[in-house]
C-alpha cells in the first residue's frame, strides 16, 4: 500500500474573512455581557 502525500497550506488567516464578518455582526447586535465561543 503507498501512503498518499498530505500537504495543507495556509492561504487565508486565522481566522477567516468569513468568521471575522460573522464575528464583527455578533459584536455589534449582542450586548457585551454575553459570551461567545468560536
């Protein structure tokens, strides 16, 4: 059995365009006090 090169590169940063915008509305529609796990 031949093993399958695995490679994983990093284009974007972490965390995401996408988590950074859904991260940016949640800031400005939930009140401070509530917390938040991403």
């Amino acid at each position: 059995m031949t093993a399958i090169p695995q490679e994983r590169r990093l284009v974007t940063a972490i965390p995401g365009p996408k988590s950074r915008e859904l991260q940016a509305r949640r800031t400005a529609a939930v009140a401070g006090g509530v917390g938040s796990v991403l």
